[in-house]
C-alpha cells in the first residue's frame, strides 16, 4: 500500500461477499466438469487406453498450470489495491504488466514441451498404449499454454476489479465451447485423443480474445499505457517478488497433497482408492472455500488501497462468517451422507469399509480448513506474500512433523497429519494478522475508518 492518501470508502456487505463468491464458485466448479465431459466423449470410443490417455493427459496439465496459479492470484490483489487507490492507469497495468509474464511464461512452456512430455510420461510409469495416447494429447494442448495463462490473467483482473460476472460468464463460454468442439471433433470427426485436447485448445484462445476485448471495454478502450509506467522498475520489482512468494506457497501445498497421495499409495490399492474417493467428496466443499477466498482477495485488496481499515476488518469477518457457516453445514452433510455417497461411488466391498473407516476424518477438512483458505484469500489481497509463504512452509514443517509422530496409526495418522497441517496454515495466519495489520495501516487511528455499507 503506497504512504499518505486519503482513506476512501469501500462498500462490504453480505451480499457483495456472496455476490463475488457465488459466481467464482461457479467458475471453479466448471474445471472438474470439463474433465467429466471428456472422460465421457473419449469412453465412447470404447478403448481404455484411450480414455487412460486422457485423464492422466488431463492430470499433467492440471498439475502443469497449478504452478502458474500466481497469475491470478497476484493479479487480484494487484488490481484491487489500485481499484481501492482509484488509481485507473495502475489498473491498466497491472492487467499489461501480467499478461507480459503469462506470454513469457506460456512461450517457455512451449518451448520446453519435449522435456516437458519425457518428463510426465516417466513419472508416470504407464504401459505404452497409454504412453502413446497421452502423447497425442500433451502435443496438441500444450499449444494452448500462453492463452490458458492469458486467460488466468484475465480472471484475476476482472476479479480484483469487482467484475466477478463478467469472470463468471468468460468461464462459462471456454466451458461450453470446449465441451461441444470436443464432442464434435471427437466424435463426429473421429479424431480421437487428439480432438479432446483440440476442443481445449480452441476454447482457450477463444475464451483469451473475448476476454481481452471485456478487460479493453471495462478500461473505456483507454489509451495504452505508457512504456515508462509499464515497465517501472518499481512496479516490476514488487510484482516479481509478489509472484516468486506464491509460487513458492504454492509449490508447498503441492509438495503437501503430493505426499498424502504418495503415503496412501504406499499403504495399498484399497487404502489409495479409498483416500482417493473420499478427496473427490471433500473437493467439492473446497470449490466454494475458494469462491470465499476469492471474496476476501478483492475485498480486503480494495481495502488496502483505499486505507480504510474498518473495511478491510468487516471483509475479513464476513468472509469468515460465510465461509465457516458453509463449511460446518458441508461436515454435517459428509458425516451424514458420506455412507452412501461411498456406495455410489464404488461397488468394491473392501474399499466401502475404508473409506467409511476414515470418513469422519475427511468430514472434518472443511470445518478446519475454512481458515486456512480465508486467511489465504485475505494475505493475497493485502499482498501479505512473504509473510503467506514462509507461514506455509511452516505449516509444512508441521505437517511433516505431525506424520512422523503419528506412523503407528497408519492412515488415520496421515489424516490426522493433514488436518494438522491446515489448521496450522490458519493458526499461524491469524496470529500474524495483528502485526501485519498494524504494519498496513501505520497512520491511522482505530477509530478513524469511512463508515462501510451494512
């Protein structure tokens, strides 16, 4: 936040927090509904290793464009701190300034896709009729690297600017454009693996021209910005470092779900599939966690850069409140309904009893994890980075630390472990939070804040 300046008013009420986390949800929610589609187009085809190909293809990009998630989160906070300045040139950008990074960054992936590709399919050690499949896929989506990015950009940008809607619906056009290219090149145009990753790769340069022309008409089809304002050094130098502290928070939390899924491996296939199972029932909690994180990065952004403490004090409660009270309804509907949603989703007899065996555990992820999103979504817009990075790391370390101590109880110790590990992640968030609030806020008095909306 830059010294000096006027505190500006910034309207926070329950519905502007529901308003912006709803539509983020839904967007979320449309990722995992692409991967459904195609699983199913390419099932049609009626060849397993085709449909292998797919789904682990869809696993490599997955886990290739989480790193890249930086993109979006910096840009939240980035353009929401200059949305609360009212500061439209930074706003300009800032969107400019990324959509730099995510080009170099989408070229380099391209550039690197041989290595890239060897290295997925080592790591991933399946026969080669899968190996080939995925090759057809990875080739083809890989092209798509600097839109999907662009794209990740611009996501960030119409979020932090309070344009939830306009995210919202730019997600929705890519979703359903993707769907019906694949369904068409797959299935009408019988070409296979490689039409499912053509159906991505369309959508998502698609989706990244209408998206630019949206960001070019929320901006009033301003001038460019100027070369000295997009590249000072300043600017690029803050941006830099904001994006190396996320990727590398982000970095940890792969490292720590890698490591849970590598543990129940090890354990067994029954032990695997059971954890797996129940990962997939609390994903779905996680999705509206993040749409409440979303809330609390423009938010709270919005508040840093207008200085308005008591609003940025009410973004955080009621990010929380609303974040909370969804995550204790989604434990009691697991606690309940777990059983046969386990049923439904398996008709193995020994991974039932797993799963069920351990379903009170995972029922609790929301419930203690609800604070670790919101706490992230609250240090992202405050661009808190340092502070959110080495927390996590401490967090890890937790984690770790928590498995070693709990081995002898099997996988209920690895559960154990990784609720340790997020309620560490808000422990420690919430009790740096003072200190990072009165380093924020430095000049103003406690009481001195605009009066916000109800």
């Amino acid at each position: 936040m830059r010294p000096g300046g006027p505190v500006r008013p910034v309207a926070v009420s329950h519905r502007r927090v529901l308003a912006i986390a709803l539509p983020m949800t839904v967007a979320h929610l449309t990722t995992p509904l692409l991967g459904i589609v195609d699983t199913a187009v390419i099932g049609r085809l009626g060849d397993a290793a085709l449909l292998g190909g797919v789904a682990l293809g869809a696993v490599v990009f997955d886990f290739l464009f989480w790193g890249f998630g930086f993109l979006r989160m910096a840009t939240v906070g980035l353009s929401a701190q200059a949305l609360g300045r009212g500061d439209g040139v930074e706003q300009r950008a800032v969107l400019s300034r990324a959509l730099l990074v995510a080009a170099a960054c989408g070229a380099a992936l391209v550039v690197c896709q041989l290595p890239i590709r060897a290295a997925a399919l080592a790591l991933a050690g399946a026969s080669p009729a899968v190996d080939a499949a995925v090759q057809d896929y990875f080739d083809v989506r890989i092209w798509a690297a600097p839109f999907t990015l662009a794209n990740y950009v611009v996501a960030g940008w119409l979020t932090g600017i309070g344009r939830t809607g306009h995210a919202l619906a730019l997600q929705i056009v890519i979703s359903l454009l993707n769907m019906g290219l694949t369904v068409a090149l797959v299935l009408g145009l019988d070409w296979g693996v490689a039409g499912s990753a053509a159906g991505t790769l369309v959508a998502e340069i698609a989706g990244a021209v209408a998206g630019l022309l949206v960001c070019a008409r929320m901006s009033g089809f301003s001038p460019r910005v100027s070369r000295a304002v997009l590249l000072d050094r300043q600017a690029l130098g803050a941006s830099f470092v904001l994006n190396r502290d996320i990727m590398i928070r982000t970095a940890a939390l792969m490292l720590a779900f890698s490591f849970f899924a590598a543990q129940g491996a090890r354990a067994g296939d029954v032990t695997l599939a059971a954890n797996a199972l129940l990962n997939n029932m609390v994903m779905l909690a996680a999705f509206f966690l993040d749409g409440f994180a979303t809330a609390a990065e423009q938010i709270c952004g919005q508040a840093v850069g207008a200085r308005n403490r008591g609003a940025f004090l009410r973004g955080l409660r009621l990010s929380l409140l609303w974040g909370f009270g969804f995550a204790l309804v989604a434990s009691l509907a697991y606690l309940t309904l777990g059983p046969l949603a386990i049923d439904l989703m398996t008709t193995s007899s020994e991974v039932r009893t797993a799963a069920r065996a351990f379903l009170a555990l995972a029922a609790l992820l929301p419930v203690v994890g609800v604070f670790a999103y919101a706490f992230d979504g609250i240090y992202i817009g405050a661009l808190w980075s340092r502070d959110m990075r080495n927390l996590m790391l401490a967090a890890l370390a937790v984690y770790f630390l928590a498995w070693w101590g709990l081995r002898p109880l099997g996988n209920a110790g690895l559960w154990l472990a990784l609720l340790a590990f997020l309620t560490a992640r808000g422990a420690l968030q919430a009790a740096r939070l003072p200190a990072l609030m009165a380093r924020t806020f430095p000049d103003l008095p406690r009481r001195a804040e605009l009066p916000t909306s109800p």
